[in-house]
C-alpha cells in the first residue's frame, strides 16, 4: 500500500512464489529436450544417438531461451532464503533471550 505521496507503506514484502517459476522452468527444459530430439530423430539419427544429441543440445538451447524463468526462479529462492535465515536469527533471538535481560 502506498499513501498520497506515492511512497510505499512500511510492511513486510511478501517474497516472490518459487513453485510456479519452478513448474515453468522445469516444463520448458523438458519440452525443449522433447523437441529436439524429435527433430534429431526425424533427422535420421538412431534412438540413442538423438537422445544424447538432444540431452546436450538442450542444455545450450535452454540457457539462452528460459533465461527469464531461471532468473526469476533464481530470485525467489533468494529471497525465500532470506525470509527463513531471518526466521531462524528471530527464533535463536527469542529462545537465548533478549539483551535486555542480561
């Protein structure tokens, strides 16, 4: 929420999903495997010599294609990281005791 100023209120920022970024990087590795080696095989290579061409060839297609999906996937688990290190300081915080006490 922001006020009239058009600055954002001071509450907490929910981090970005990692599931579907996941789903989707997953997904598109997988159909880019598929459709290479089909293209592969239809090209006359044997069933396991598409199979490596197309594993290999994948891997570089994929790199530059998803780039998109393996950033922003890259950044949710960032941020999912720093959500649950400061969960975890928070509760070694309050289970040592506060500074004030000692």
């Amino acid at each position: 929420m922001a006020d009239q100023s058009g600055i954002p209120a001071g509450g907490a920022a929910t981090p970005p999903k990692v599931l579907p970024w996941l789903v989707m990087y997953t997904v598109g590795r997988l159909g880019i495997f598929a459709l290479l080696t089909l293209v592969l095989w239809m090209a006359g290579l044997d069933f396991w010599s598409g199979l490596l061409f197309g594993l290999l060839l994948s891997m570089a297609v994929s790199y530059f294609a998803l780039r998109l999906a393996r950033e922003r996937l890259n950044e949710a688990l960032v941020a999912r990281h720093a959500v649950r290190k400061a969960a975890k300081e928070d509760l070694r915080t309050r289970l040592s005791g506060s500074a004030e006490e000692r």
